[in-house]
C-alpha cells in the first residue's frame, strides 16, 4: 500500500516542528519531510516522489519559484501555499502559477489537514489516469478490423481487446471525473480587501 509522503518548505522552525506535527496526528500513516528553503525543497523532490508540496511564499529561494519548479518539473504534485504576511497580490500569483490551495497563518488546523487529505487523493488520481492514459494508447488501434474477416481464435482475442479498451475508456472518463470534482473551487483566490472602507 502506499504512503502518502508530504514535503513542508518553510524558514519558520516552529512551523516545520507543528505542521508536521499537526498532519500525522490528523491524517494517520502519512509521512511529513521539512526543509527551510526553495532550493532544498528541489533536492528533496528529486530523490523522492511526494504527493503534496507545502510551501511558504516568503523563505529564501522564494515560495512562488518552488511553485513554479513543481508546476514544470511534477505537474502531478499539488501545491498548497500558505503565508503569514495577508499579501493579496502574492496570493493571486500563486494562483495563476497553478496552485492546488491556499493558506494565511494562523492556519486553521481542520480546514488544512481535510485540503491536505483531497491534495493526496487528487495526486493519487492524476496518477491512476496516466496509467490508465497509458494503458489505452497500447490498445489504440485495436478492434479496427472486421472480425468475421479473422479466424475464430483471433476473433475471440479481437474481441477481448476491444472490450478492455472500451474499459479503460469509461475508468478514464471516471478518473476525470473524479479530478474535476476535486479540484473545483480548491484554489479559490482570497477576497481583496475593500480599499474604500474606513
């Protein structure tokens, strides 16, 4: 079975020490690996595959050029931003550059370990629709001929084949539908505040 593995990039140790702190006790059997910095964040993703990426915008190597990293290099790898600092701008940026969520500090616990557990589940599905993506284009193209023109042996694996392809077909329509539902309003951007209001 797998191990959801969970990769924090954040300057702030006390938050390196809670964060991890708080997922494992709320999401029991994941596994939570910290670094301080964008850079050490990289190495990191390049000797393991995790499935969420949690970092901070502000930090040295700066939090968006991570996001930009993972975006590129592990398009399967949900971000989740989260940033002390209630930067608007900073947060509509994240946005644009595809990340998964996004939190201000304080975090509130709840809200982030259930984002956390759908940003698994959403990696976990991008994962099963490139193999399923996989596994139709070496089926493509079969079923193409006209089985009463093939002996009966070959006539019954036709059949088989085009029956697994069709198979694929609808576990991929469900993968992508389960994608699209799990993803919808995740990174909603946050409400700018009303400049003219006293």
């Amino acid at each position: 079975m797998h191990t959801p593995l969970v990769l924090i990039a954040d300057d702030d140790p006390a938050l390196r020490q809670a964060l991890p702190d708080t997922l494992q006790r709320h999401l029991p059997g994941i596994l939570v690996e910290t670094c301080p910095s964008a850079e050490a964040a990289v190495s990191y993703l390049e000797a393991s595959e995790y499935d969420v990426v949690i970092t901070d915008v502000r930090m040295p190597g700066d939090g968006l050029a991570l996001l930009r990293t993972v975006r590129r290099r592990w398009p399967h790898t949900p971000v989740v931003v989260i940033t002390g600092y209630g930067d608007n701008i900073l947060l509509r940026a994240a946005r644009e550059e595809g990340a998964f969520a996004f939190f201000d500090k304080p975090i509130e616990r709840d809200q982030f370990t259930a984002m956390i557990a759908k940003a698994i589940q959403v990696h976990g599905l991008e994962h099963q629709r490139e193999e399923l993506e996989r596994e139709l284009s070496l089926l493509r193209g079969t079923g193409d001929a006209t089985p009463t023109r093939i002996v009966p042996d070959e006539q019954e694996h036709l059949i088989f084949l085009v029956r697994a392809r069709e198979d694929l077909k609808r576990r991929l329509e469900d993968t992508d539908a389960k994608l699209h539902d799990m993803k919808r309003d995740t990174a909603t951007p946050p409400t700018p505040p009303d400049c003219g209001s006293h």
